[in-house]
C-alpha cells in the first residue's frame, strides 16, 4: 500500500505546471526547460522510490534481526615457541647514470622475519584467542596436565618453533566457558499475529516481574558468562555446573537453558506472559519457569516453553519440578543431562514463508518522510516555474517596448 506514495511527486508536479501554464501562460516550449521540467518531474519520483523501499525493507530487517546466546570452552591452550623465516624477495629501483639517464635495476631485498611466542586458547568449536602468558600459565596450572609436543614442520631459518598444547583435564569445576552474542533471523519476531504472542513493553514487564534477558559479564575478557538462573541463587557450584551445561551441550545439541524462578507470589499464569516477553525465547533455548514459597522454596507450579515440535522434554521438565516439594536446582541440572536426548532444536527455516508486517507506526514514519521529500519538491517546482513565469513577462514587456 504504501508504494502508491510514489505516485505523489507525479501527481504535484504535473497540477504544480498546469496551474502555471493555466494561469501564469508558463512556456515550456524551450529545450533546457523541457528537460528542466522533467528533472523535476524524476528527481522526486526517484528519490521518493528511493526512500520506500530503503526504508520498507530496512524496517522489516530490523523487526526480525534478533540474538541469541551461545556458549564455549576451552578444550586446549597451546604455546607457539619462537621462530623465523628466510623471505626471498627481489626488489627494483630506478637509477641515474652520469649522463642523467634512468633505468631499472632489480636487487635482491630478502630480509629474515621473527614470529615471537604465542599463547593461545582454543575453544571447543575450533576458535583461536590469543592471550597473554600469565593468564596461558594459570590455566596450565589449573588443569595440571602433561603437554603434548606439536611438529609445526617450519620452514624456518636459523630458529625452528614448534608448539605444545595442553588439553583441558575433563573435570567440570576446571572448565573454563565464556558466551556471546550471536545475530540471527527470526521471522516470528516479525509476525506476531502468526503464533498470537502478544507485545509486551519493558514499563509492563517490570510491573508484572518479568525477566530480561541478562547481561554477559565476567571476571576478565577471556571469561565473559551469563547467568543462567534468574531470580534465586543456588550457590556457585549449582551455577557453575549450569554454565559447563550450557556450554558443552550447547555445542553438541545445540540447546542453552534459562532457570526462571519467581517468588513473588505469581501463579503459573506468569509464564505465558514471560513467553510473551521473550517472544517465545530463541530457537535454541529451553525456559524452565518455576513458582515458590519465597520464604520455604516450596515448588507451587512451573512449566517450560521452547520452540520443539516435540514438547516431551517440556513436559517432562515440567512434571519433575513439580514433583519436588522444595526447589533442588541441583537434581534439575542432573534430570538435564539425562534427558537431553530428548532435545531436539526446532529448525527455524520452516518459518521461512513468514513476512515480517508493518505496523501503523512503521507506515505513519514513512509517509511523514515522503511527505517531506514531496514538499521539498513541490516547493523546487513551484518556485522554478514562478522564475520562469517572470523572466517571460519581463521578456515580453521589453519586447513591447
């Protein structure tokens, strides 16, 4: 519909001239106004289609770019020894002679090239970071384990490098994980009336008690996490083991969880419009949602929503939590880890033939700027015809005379 907005600038520039030709006697008979005219005629029009479309698919873009959440570990570290090369190169450069006369000579300009250490951390999905020998050193002493020796097979000089490499010691509280923040499409976001989620704003949120996703934060860069249990702190050891949850079975099933626990009295109704909040939360996340006493920790209700065609592993959640008369956040993550066969990410290309839909707002915001575009325009028009219109009743009344 609002493509019909680019019939405006025709339609003005064609009553802006035939109000001057009509009244004024506007002569468009000479070639630069001719082409004049039809400049004023396409400028705008062009712009004007311009300016829809950018703006159209812009908004639509914006409306279902999302982020999701993603975590990693670190399997290894590896330490690159010092080494250098031999580059052979030949170089040319221009000379004079006595005489004043140029030519090229070419040299040889080989140098030798020194790669200092390296110490880097590799994570489970093959990622390099490099980071600095004190934080390499704390790690090798954290695991504790036997370097293995790497030929890096060098084409060295005088300085041959290899490499070791020290592999994580596979207990959970020496995992070191980190998270980031990963764009992706989300056609649902875009399609609200699709699955009936309904807009919730951040002032209602904060009225109901609804979560926000939260922030990733960490001790130093190479540490950046986020916290998966909202709303109750079961200890660090419970959290930590959530963490190493996230990250290695998220690299491997492709599932993150979020622990929501509420205490305020809420009943299970309060989970719908978290849904609702998170627009049903990202195609790899499980939302476990979970009502207690805020003084016993009694379990009241819970109940979980993810994006599976098979909810089983929803409902099952869902049954376990209500079957503990106090909230063991412990026992949940070793129900997880028992259970994550039954995980089975929902493949978000089936919402492929979804469009994102713009709103009121968003065509009131276009049309404001194409009724801008047009009265810039209209204004070039009416005053390009109002100097022509004078130039000729001058012309003419020297003419007279």
């Amino acid at each position: 519909m609002i493509y019909l907005l680019i019939l405006l600038p025709i339609i003005a520039a064609n009553v802006v001239y035939w109000y001057f030709r009509k009244n004024k006697k506007l002569n468009l008979g000479d070639e630069d106004r001719g082409v004049l005219y039809l400049m004023l005629l396409t400028v705008p029009t062009i712009l004007t289609v311009i300016t829809i479309f950018t703006m159209d698919h812009t908004i639509r873009y914006s409306k279902i770019s999302d982020t999701e959440y993603w975590s990693f570990y670190y399997s290894k570290i590896r330490h690159l020894d010092r080494w250098n090369e031999y580059i052979h190169r030949t170089c040319t450069r221009m000379i004079r002679d006595s005489r004043g006369n140029t030519r090229t000579e070419t040299y040889d300009c080989s140098y030798v090239e020194y790669h200092p250490e390296r110490w880097i951390l590799v994570d489970n999905g093959g990622n390099e970071i490099y980071t600095s020998k004190e934080y390499f050193d704390s790690i090798k002493t954290l695991w504790n384990t036997k370097p293995i020796f790497v030929d890096m097979h060098r084409n060295y000089y005088t300085v041959d490098g290899d490499a070791q490499e020290y592999y994580w010691d596979q207990l959970g509280q020496h995992l070191i994980t980190y998270s980031l923040e990963m764009p992706y499409i989300n056609k649902i976001k875009g399609t609200q009336t699709a699955f009936r989620l309904r807009d919730v704003s951040k002032e209602e949120a904060k009225l109901l008690g609804l979560f926000d996703y939260p922030g990733i934060s960490g001790p130093n860069m190479y540490e950046q996490e986020q916290n998966p249990i909202l709303g109750f702190n079961p200890g660090k050891e419970v959290i930590k083991k959530f963490t190493n949850f996230n990250a290695r079975e998220g690299s491997r099933k492709k599932i993150r969880v979020f622990v929501l626990v509420f205490k305020e009295g809420q009943g299970p109704e309060i989970a719908e419009e978290q849904k609702n909040y998170w627009q049903g939360g990202n195609k790899n996340e499980l939302v476990i949602c979970v009502g207690i006493d805020k003084s016993t920790h009694e379990v009241k209700w819970a109940d979980c929503f993810s994006w599976q065609d098979d909810i089983t592993l929803d409902t099952r959640c869902k049954l376990f939590l209500q079957s503990q008369k106090k909230l063991d956040l412990d026992r949940l993550h070793w129900f997880l880890r028992e259970n994550i066969g039954l995980w089975k990410k929902k493949d978000f290309r089936d919402f492929d033939y979804l469009e994102p839909e713009l709103d009121s707002d968003d065509d009131n915001t276009i049309i404001m700027v194409v009724l801008c575009i047009l009265l810039v325009s209209t204004c070039a028009q009416v005053g390009t015809f109002w100097y022509y219109t004078k130039k000729d009743e001058k012309d003419q009344s020297q003419s007279i005379l």
